[in-house]
C-alpha cells in the first residue's frame, strides 16, 4: 500500500514576531512572561518566551513567530518556517 497525498488547508491564523521592542506586549498577548537578557533600564535585549504548547514547552527566541493555532493554543515558529508556510491576509 502506499501513501496518499494531503493538502494543508488554509486556515487564517494570528501571528506576532518577537523582537526586544515588542517582547512585552507578545508575552502578554500569549500570557508567559518575558526571561532572557536584560539591560539596566530593564528593557529585554535578547528577549525569551517560554510558552506551554500541546506538545510541551517551547521557547521563542528574537525573531520567531509566535502563532496562536485553531484552537486558540500559541506555539514559536522559526522564521524561515514561517515564511514557506504563511503569507499574509491583507484586510
């Protein structure tokens, strides 16, 4: 027997890329908090999220998607993966 073939189907998904400027308000969004590197004014410079997926803990680096899937779970996506997988919906 072999195997059959699928297709992805396409589905609208909400995404937000983690970068230091926005490291607080992504978190927020997924509700984790913010670890990594700090400077003194207490602002991230390499900003980490630890998010609590389906498939266990993960973590988002600067520069990972964090995309929050059909079932209203969030999980990191490497940009590169992002970028093959998602294009985006103009409104």
């Amino acid at each position: 027997m072999t195997p059959k073939k699928y297709r992805k189907k396409p589905v609208e998904i909400e995404a937000m890329q983690l970068r230091a400027d926005n490291a607080y308000d992504v978190a927020e969004w997924c509700g984790v908090t913010v670890t990594g590197s700090f400077g003194p004014d207490l602002k991230p410079i390499v900003p980490i999220l630890n998010i609590p997926t389906l498939e266990g803990d993960m973590q988002a680096r600067r520069g990972d998607y964090v995309i929050k899937g059909v079932q209203g779970e969030f999980y990191p996506c490497k940009p590169d993966i992002f970028a093959a997988t998602y294009d985006e919906v103009e409104s």
